[in-house]
C-alpha cells in the first residue's frame, strides 16, 4: 500500500489502524481496545499490560538476535570506540535496574538522568523502564539551575549521573552541577549513581553517592515489571513561555507502539540495520531515535559523542556512516550547515565510503531548501525533512521513506502521517483555505505516543494545548498546506526560539535578565542566525541613575544565562535601549523587534503605542552592531 492508502485507512478506522500496529509489540496482557476516553486528551491502550525495556531488548535477545550489536558507541573527541550486544546490553540493564530495585526504586518512582553521549545514559533509561520507573533525562548543556527546577518539579528518588561531560576542549563538570541543583532543589533524592568516566573522576558524598560499578556489584539482575499501557513511561523537560520548563509525559504503551511503527514506515528500518540520529539523549529525538525506536525495531543505534565539525573535521558524519554502515542518518539542518561552512565542497565527508546510506533524516527546526539541496547532491540519497516536537515523541508530518518516497517539496516536511489529522486555523479556530498561513493545529484525538499531559500540570496541559482551539492540539506553530496537503511550518506563535535546533524559552531568558538589580525591564527575541537558524538578543532598559555601562551590563548578563539556564542558550549579544515598543495595553512587541532585526518588512502593529520607538530600536541594533550580522 502506498501512503495515501495507508493514511485514509487511518482515517476511516483509527481504532483497528493502531490495534494493527500493536500486533507488532510483546504484551503481558494484549489491550482490549486501542483508545481509551479519558485523561485530559484521551490515552491510548490503557489496558494492557507491557514493559518497554522487555520490548526493546530482551525479546531480541529471545528472538536469537543477542549477538547483534544494540548499541555502537563512538567518540570522536575521547577516540574510543565500543560495540555492545543485545544479550550484553540486556544483562547489563538488568543488573542496573537489580540495583535500582534493591535500594527501592520501583513502579512509578522517578529517576533523573543527568548525562552525557555514552551507552550507560542509555542503559539508565532502559534500567528505568524496566522497573516501571519513571526516567527524567536532563540535557547536559543546562546549568545547576535548570537542574535544580526539574529535581523539584519531579522529585525524584535517585539521579544517576556521570562525572563528566566532554565537549570540544572543554571538561563540563557535571558533579558540581549536581550538587550544587540538589543543594537549590527543595527536594532531595534519597540517593545518586555516578558513572566515573576517566577523564574526570568526582568526589562522591558519603551516604548519598554511589559509584556505578561498585553500585551494581554482586546484585541480582531484575525482571521486567510488567505496567499498565497508561503508566507513564517517561518525563522530558521542554521549553515553554516560562522559566518552568513543561513535562511532557509519555505513556507506555502508545510510545513504544508508535515509535516501532515509525521505524519500518517513516525510517525504512528493519531488525539488523544501522540507525543513527546524531542528538543527545537529553532531547526528544534522543529518547525517541537513539534510545527506544531503534531498539524496539532490533536495530543498531549509534551513540555518538561529538560534533559536526571540529571532532577532529567536518568529515566526521562520513566516518562514521562508513565505519557503522549506517542505512539511516538523522541530524538537524543547522549541523548539516556548520558542516557545509567548513567544507563547502563537501570533500571530507564524501572522501568515505557511503555507500550504506540510503537516506539522510532531518528535523529540530525548519529545513531550509539550500541545506536539504546540499546534501542531495553531495550525498546523492533522498533527503527528507519532517516535522515534530518534543510534545508529540515522532513525525507529525513526514515524507514517508519506509512507505514510499512521495515527491520532494523544498521548504516542507510534506505531508501528515497517519495518526495526525493536521489543519491550519484562523485566530478563531476556523480551517482556512490552502495557501493561508495560520495556527497549525491536529485534531484531537492526538495519535498514540503523544502526549497525554503534563506532570502534574492538567490545568496548564489543558491552558497550553487545548484552549485556544476547542477540538484541536494547538501545535505553537505557524504555516500553511499547500493544494497537494503538503505542509510548510514558518514560524512559532509563541516565544520559544530554536537555536543551533535547540529549543529555548525566551521567557526564561527575560526572566534571568530582569533579576539583574540594574534591569528595569527586558525582552529577548531571537534573530536569524545563518549557522544556527537563530540566536536570542537580549535588549535591556536600564533603572534610572545606575551607572554601568552597556558593555559591562552586557557581561554581566551573559554570564548570569550562562550561569542559570546553561551554555546551550547561546546567550551572547545585548542592547541597551531607553524604552521598549509596546502596544497600548502593554504587551511587549517582540515579533516587530524581530523583523527590524532581521531586516525584514514589517506591518506597523495597529495597536503600537508609540511608533518612534521603533526607530531608536532600530538606531540602537545598528550602533551595537547586531543588525549587521544578520543581514
Ligand atoms: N553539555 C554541555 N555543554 C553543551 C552541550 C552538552 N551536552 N551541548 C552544547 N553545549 C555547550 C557548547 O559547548 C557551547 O558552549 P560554549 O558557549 O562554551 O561554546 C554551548 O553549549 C552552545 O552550544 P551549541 O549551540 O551546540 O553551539 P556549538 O557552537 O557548540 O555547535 C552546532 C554548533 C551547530 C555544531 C551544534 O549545535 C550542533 O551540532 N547542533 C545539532 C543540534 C541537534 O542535534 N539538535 C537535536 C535536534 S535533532
Ligand atoms: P522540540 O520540541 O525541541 O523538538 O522543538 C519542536 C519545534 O521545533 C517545533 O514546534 C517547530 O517549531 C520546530 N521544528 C522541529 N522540526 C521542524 C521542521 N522539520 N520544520 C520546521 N520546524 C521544526
């Protein structure tokens, strides 16, 4: 069947649609029925009873695949390299989680996961759900701070950790950051696992520090704990208008549903293949497509520790599709563009044999047209962009590998995939004609695998998602679909801004801003950056008769993001302005900002409270320098 077929027979039976696809899963107790209405949006599977972990690595052990390689770990930047099995990466989890369960985390426990790009991150997640503990990865670019938020907002029972992170030339010393987020924290967990690495060795506090060898010494491995399909499998932290990040949960049983479903048809991969989706464990993407969907499809996922360029060259990507034989490559459009920076020509990475490759994956932001056309040359394989976010845990729109390859529109992620009834709304909720550009929105219910709240926050699940337009998921996306249904995403409708395809909350940038006791009152906006898609700005009004000046507040500042919300915010540029523009009743106009920054034609808002505003706005960006660089 082709993608059409596929998706009306979606639609006109979602219910055997999905109890199909559950065919695909081992069950302890197979689900009555696929959806399940109730919860704040509907849950899927409910019950059944399941283990994640059984799914993703024993029942390929019993299925005679335990002499496959699970996991490839390859660091570029410690030059090591390591390959574990499915029957090792089974025995080595169950240890984990035995010793887990014998200091008392059970079902339904949580567990934050603060590490970085090595297999013990993935095995701690798997450790996890094999108990039915609820894991909470935190990405290791947030500072103590962020940490500290989401040790509060989860309180969990123990942190498993690792000593160090290593970017280029550079040690983050995640200990310290540890223990500083649980001295912040309100709550403290009852214990913490350290894995040592060798480059950084961290002093463990007695009574609450365990090494993660020593931890696990002579336990009993653990048995999967059968839960619930409802049980919720995991937490992710993602950014919303707010310093207080939003916790996506994930239910058990849709996820592993879903992501299984999405391997064959989106990803074109099978048991034995080589997958690679070149993120962190700390995002939606490492959770998705490093950790569980390839594992759930008997694949071979690469862990791997370093970047596009730099770690040592921009021919990385290519060493290690060749080395692995990867089939399937997954990355974000900005570090395809770092790479094309250094190498236009693309001579390092085609200097490898690529011959493994049959598609190239990319997603985190918007794919810009000269990036996917780069790559289709120099790579000389479909490259397709698709759309999702952290809320929905895989593709809402996708151009369907697996299924058949549709034809390419530049600028689009194509068409929705089955699960997602996807349209474009009015500010009154009202579908609008193909070509309009409005509020991207997916009618409820939403598919399995997608959200079904946040933790412990109904009422901002229902406030974020659901209210604006009564019937839908309201996505936080701008765009529009074309006569043919393909999709094309512009922009968000909210202040959270994708940088270097990270996504970050300008709302908790301000919020760091205004704590400086010289800041009468901020905004950060993000504007085009040619490498990472977006940077934030961050322009400052300063209290009348402080007396610092624009490069030292500019410092100081800097340093406090750096400090509070962590190096990945990419927080480097300010302006000192005497007013900022504002509509009359008040509202902060940081879209118009944008534009002027960007360079970019503006329709005067009709609500502006003084338009002379917007040329010191201008003036100021000129004599800082910042509109220079984004021209
Ligand atoms: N732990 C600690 N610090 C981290 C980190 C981590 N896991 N990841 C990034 N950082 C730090 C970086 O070291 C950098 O610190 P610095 O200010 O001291 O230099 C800072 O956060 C900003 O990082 P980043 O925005 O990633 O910029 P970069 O210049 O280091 O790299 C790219 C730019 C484009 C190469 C890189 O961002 C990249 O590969 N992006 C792909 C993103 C991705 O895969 N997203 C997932 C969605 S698919
Ligand atoms: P995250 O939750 O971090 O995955 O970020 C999700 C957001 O990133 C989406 O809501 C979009 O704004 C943006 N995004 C992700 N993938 C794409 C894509 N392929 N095209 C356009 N925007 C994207």
């Amino acid at each position: 069947m082709g993608y059409q077929d596929i998706y009306a027979a979606w639609k006109n039976d979602p219910e055997g649609f999905w109890m199909k696809a559950a065919q695909d899963i081992d069950w302890v107790k197979p689900p009555s029925r696929a959806y399940f209405d109730q919860g704040p949006a509907g849950e899927w599977f409910a019950d059944a009873l399941v283990n994640a972990c059984w799914n993703a690595v024993d029942r390929h052990v019993e299925a005679g695949r335990g002499d496959q390689l699970a996991i490839i770990h390859d660091s570029p930047i410690t030059h090591s390299y390591r390959g574990i099995t499915y029957r090792e990466l089974r025995d080595r989890v169950a240890r984990l989680a035995g010793a887990l369960r014998d200091k008392g985390v059970g079902k339904g426990d949580r567990v934050i996961i603060y590490m970085p790009m090595v297999p013990e991150a993935l095995e701690a997640m798997l450790a996890c759900s094999r108990l039915g503990a609820i894991h909470s990865v935190v990405f290791g670019g947030f500072a103590a701070h962020e940490l500290a938020v989401r040790i509060d907002d989860c309180t969990p029972k123990a942190i498993i950790a690792a000593s160090c992170g290593l970017e280029p030339g550079r040690v983050v010393h995640y200990k310290p950051l540890l223990d500083r987020a649980i001295e912040e924290a309100t709550h403290k967990p009852e214990f913490c696992v350290i894995f040592q690495r060798e480059q950084e060795v961290a002093e463990l506090i007695e009574g609450r520090d365990y090494a993660w060898h020593s931890f696990q010494y002579g336990v009993e491995p653990a048995d999967c704990v059968p839960v619930e399909g409802n049980h919720p499998h995991y937490i992710l932290y993602t950014s919303g208008t707010t310093g207080q990040p939003k916790g996506v949960i994930r239910h058990t049983a849709g996820h592993i549903v879903a992501l299984n479903w999405t391997m064959k048809n989106i990803y074109g991969i099978n048991a034995g293949d080589v997958f690679w989706a070149a993120s962190d464990v700390g995002w939606v993407v490492g959770h998705s497509y490093i950790c569980y969907g390839p594992l759930l499809a008997g694949a071979t996922t690469i862990v791997f520790e370093g970047k596009p360029v730099g770690t040592p060259d921009p021919g990385i990507f290519g060493r290690i599709i060749q080395n692995h034989k990867v089939k399937v490559f997954f990355t974000a459009p900005t570090a395809i563009r770092a790479v094309k920076r250094e190498d236009p020509a693309c001579l390092y990475i085609r200097d490898y044999s690529l011959k493994s490759l049959r598609a190239v994956f990319l997603a985190g932001e918007r794919a810009d047209p000269d990036t996917v056309q780069w790559v289709e040359q120099n790579l000389n394989v479909p490259v397709i962009d698709h759309w999702w976010q952290t809320e929905t845990g895989w593709a809402i729109a996708a151009n369907p590998f697996g299924i058949e390859s549709l034809l390419v529109k530049y600028g689009s992620p194509s068409v929705p995939m089955p699960g997602y009834d996807v349209q474009v709304l009015d500010e009154a909720g009202h579908p609008v004609p193909p070509g309009t550009l409005g509020a991207v929105a997916v009618k409820l219910p939403l598919p399995p695998g997608t959200l079904p709240t946040l933790w412990k926050a109904d009422e901002r699940f229902r406030k974020s998602y659901l209210t604006n337009f009564p019937g839908y998921y309201e996505t936080g996306d701008a765009g529009y679909i074309d006569e043919d249904g393909y999709l094309y995403i512009m922009a968000r409708t909210d202040d959270v801004i994708n940088v270097a395809g990270h996504r970050l909350s300008t709302g908790a940038m301000e919020e760091v801003l205004s704590s400086h006791p010289a800041v009468a009152e901020c905004a950060v906006i993000g504007v085009a950056d040619p490498l990472k898609g977006q940077t934030p700005l961050g322009f400052l009004c300063l209290k009348k008769g402080v007396e610092i000046g624009p490069e030292q507040i500019g410092r100081e500042v800097v340093q406090m993001v750096r400090d509070r919300i962590g190096p990945v915010a990419a927080f480097r540029n300010t302006v000192v302005v005497d007013r900022l523009p504002k509509t009359r009743s008040g509202k902060i106009l940081r879209a118009t900002m944008a534009k002027i920054a960007d360079g970019e034609e503006f329709k005067m808002p009709a609500t502006i409270d003084d338009p002379a505003i917007l040329d010191e706005i201008r003036e100021a960006l000129h004599k800082a320098g910042h509109m220079a660089a984004t021209a």
